[in-house]
C-alpha cells in the first residue's frame, strides 16, 4: 500500500516538463533559492511583522484595559473580548501557516459553554485555555516576528545586491563620484571593491548569502511552526479526548456488530436446527407406534441434526472466546486456527509472560481473522505468524506467498480490524505489493502481564 503526502504538481508534456526536469537535476542547495517553497517562507516571514505588531497593540491593550477595569464589572466582559480577538486572530494565523508553510493544525477545542446567553459564553472563553494560549502566542510571537523579519530581510538584500554587484558596480564612479563600494575608510585611507578581482569575490560572498538564505529563513520559520502548533492548535489533552470519544464509538459499534452476528448465526444456525430436530423427533413419535422402522431412521436422522447442531455452537463459542486461548495462552490457540487454515502456517509464539485477557483475546482474534482472508482471498501455498513482546508492545506478524493486493481501504475487513486496534492504541500496518508477498504487522500495546 502506497501512501502519498503533501502536494504534486503536474506539467504539460514538452518545454516545461523538459525544463522542470533539468531543475530538478541541480543540487538541491542551487535549486533552494528558486523554489516556491523558499520564497513562500520568505513571504511568511515578511507579513509576520505587521501582523505580529497588530496583534501585540491588540493584545497588550485588551489585557490591560481590562486588568485596569477589574475593580469593575467592566474589566471582566473587556478581558472577555481580548481573549475572543485572540481566538480570532488565531485563525488567521493558522490560515497564514496553511497556506504559506504547508503547515496543518486542526482548530482548538471549542467553548464548552454552560447555559446560553452573554454571560455564559464570557465564562466559557476565560475558562478555556485556548484563549489564553492564544493570548500567550501574541505576546511572545511579537519580538520573534522582529528578529525574524530583521535576519530573513538582512539576509535576502546583502546576499542579492553582492550577488548582482558586477551589474550595478558603475554607479558609484557614474554618480556617486567613487570608484566602488567602500569596504572600508576613514580620514586618510579607503578601501573600494572596484578591481575585477574584488568584484569577483563581492559576487562570490553574495553568492554564499543566497544560497544560505533559504536555509536559514527555514530554520526561522520552524520556530513559527512549533509556536503555531502548540499554542494555536488543540491542547493534547483535548486530542486526546477526541481520540478516545473515537475510540468508544469505534467499540460499542464493534460490540453491537458482535452481537448481531452471534444472534444472527444462532437464529439462522443452530436454532433452526433445533426447531426442525424437535419436528423430526415430533413425527417419529406419531409413526412409533405403526411404523417402528421409519421411526427409527428418523431418530438416526435427528441424531446428526443434534451432531451438527453441537459443532456449530462450538464454533460459534470459540468464535466467542476460545477455551484454549483461556486455559492455555496465544500458542496453544494460534496453532488451533492455524490447523483450520486450508494453507500450512507456520506459528511462532516467543512470549515470557502472558499479556492482559483483553490484549490477549484482541490479538487472538487479528490472526484469526488474517488468516481468514489467506484462506479466501490470498491463493497462497504458505503462511507464516509470529508473535513477540518489543518493551510496552505486543507484535504480530502474518505473512502469505499469495497474489497481494491487500488494501486497507475504506469497507474492507482490513480498515475494520485497523479500527479495531486503534480503539486500544493499537496499530496495523499492510505491505502488500501486487503479485505479492503480504505482509501484515500489527502493534498492540502490552498490558496486565501474568506470569506463564
């Protein structure tokens, strides 16, 4: 399964595809001063200084404004809405991060306000600590701005106007009445670039500043980045929160969807068997008495209707939770499914200790089920599972010689026991190149260990 990230931009095929690719040929130090990732780092930089002053003025005045109305009423609804403009101006930022750094942040948790009107939702924002982070970001971001504005904007005009120097030297003798940029002077002597090789060499230093410049506008703005990301973006408590309100639904649909299937496979399975045994057994008692042969025969017949029905609430129970994944751990239940699996497999458990019941049943269950589509889908001639504990985590491995092509898209059983595993933390990771191997790595986190 491939993944792609960030942006693709496509050119029409001839010059420009010719010409892109003979770009893309030079170093990528050469290349960093012509890229729009430099130049759109160099303008975010640029607007972070008037913005940064607008939002400082914004903040710095709003607090104290309403710091100094305190011993009113007055000073609370004022604070209210300097934290409320920081919010605001919080979006733009991120907005201005998007579009210019690439950088994506989810918004920050929303007010959780308590009832509804004006007072309720000045309560929510000085209660949230989005406001205040926000707050925190005007305050601290303003000298950064400076400091960045000043070394990015020092930087790009030295590092062009040496660069260019052999273009533009002629102006100081023409109509500056000098022979060159002064380098140095004082009352009685002076030094000017104006010889070819002091020329050369200007050109060469600008040249060394140009193509530094991209390089170090980036490490400016990786400080933008982490200020952005921290301070802008939602809290990791909040994310945490959201990931486990995920999680919870991603269980109690799992747990629902269990439970239609178990009342699905007894009403459509053993249940009609059942029925159909009790009328078989029904009409051997009414032909007893004037038939005693076909009674029997229909007692014989019943007698595998009650074998079949048994197997199948067998396999329904370990379907449930096996006996032998209770009684005797992963091994011994691993190597079970294993057996039933129409390809040999190969099971290697190396386990010391004997994780969580839940960890242990969760991990039963993601072999079970890969091994279910090596049966149904791979056209594999072997497979192999491993099992081991790397520190907190518990490792799984499956791996088949089928045709691959496995793919976690959305509406397969893939996604589905992917969601099932991040609903404890876990992970699930397929490689499954067309034409094969697969392989499928699952993390689960380890939990509750006992000892063998």
């Amino acid at each position: 399964m491939a993944t792609e990230y960030g942006q693709r931009y496509g050119y029409d095929s001839g010059l420009g595809s010719t010409g892109e690719t003979r770009r893309r040929r030079l170093p990528t130090g050469l290349r960093a001063p012509f890229e729009g990732r430099s130049w759109r780092e160099f303008g975010y930089v640029l607007l972070g200084l008037p913005i940064a002053v607008l939002l400082f003025t914004y903040a710095v005045t709003m607090v104290s404004l309403g710091a100094g109305l305190l011993v009113t009423f007055l000073g609370v609804p004022v604070l209210a809405a300097g934290l409320a403009g920081c919010r605001g101006f919080g979006t733009l930022e991120r907005a201005r991060a998007r579009g210019l750094l690439g950088l994506e942040v989810a918004d920050p948790e929303p007010l959780r306000m308590r009832g509804h009107g004006f007072m309720a939702w000045m309560g929510a924002v000085l209660k949230s600590g989005a406001s205040w982070r926000a707050l925190l970001y005007a305050v601290i971001q303003f000298p950064w701005a400076v400091f960045s504005f000043v070394v990015a904007v020092n930087f790009w005009a030295y590092g062009w106007a040496l660069l260019t120097y052999p273009l533009w030297f002629w102006v100081f003798p023409a109509y500056v009445g000098q022979d060159g940029l002064q380098l140095y002077g004082d009352q009685s002597h002076h030094i000017y670039l104006d010889n070819p090789f002091e020329i050369g060499v200007t050109a060469l230093v600008g040249l060394l500043f140009t193509l530094a410049t991209p390089w170090i506008v980036r490490a400016l703005t990786m400080v933008d980045r982490v200020m952005v990301h921290g301070l802008l973006g939602p809290s990791k408590l909040a994310t945490r929160v959201v990931e486990l309100e995920s999680d919870r639904g991603v269980v109690v649909d799992t747990a629902a969807a269990d439970l239609r299937r178990i009342e699905r496979d007894l009403h459509d399975g053993a249940q009609a068997r059942l029925v159909a045994l009790a009328m078989d057994l029904g009409l051997a008692k009414e032909k007893l008495a004037e038939d005693p042969e076909a009674a029997a025969r229909m007692v014989d017949e019943a007698h595998g209707e009650v074998k079949t029905a048994l197997q199948e609430l067998r396999d329904l129970a370990r379907g449930i939770h096996p006996a032998v994944l209770t009684d005797r751990g992963l091994d011994a239940a691993l190597s079970s499914v294993a057996s039933r699996c129409t390809v040999p497999v190969q099971v290697e458990v190396d386990l010391a200790q004997r994780p969580a019941p839940a960890i242990e049943g969760i991990a039963y269950f993601t072999v079970s089920e890969l091994l279910q589509n090596i049966s149904k889908h791979s056209r594999a001639t072997w497979a192999a599972v491993d099992v081991w504990r790397v520190e907190n985590r518990l490792m799984l491995q499956v791996v088949d010689n089928g045709v691959g092509g496995a793919d976690t898209s959305g509406g397969s059983g893939l996604a589905g026991l992917g969601e099932r595993l991040d609903a404890v933390d876990g992970v699930l990771v397929v490689d499954s190149p067309v034409g094969g191997p697969t392989r499928v790595t699952a993390e689960l986190p380890w939990r509750g260990e006992r000892a063998l």
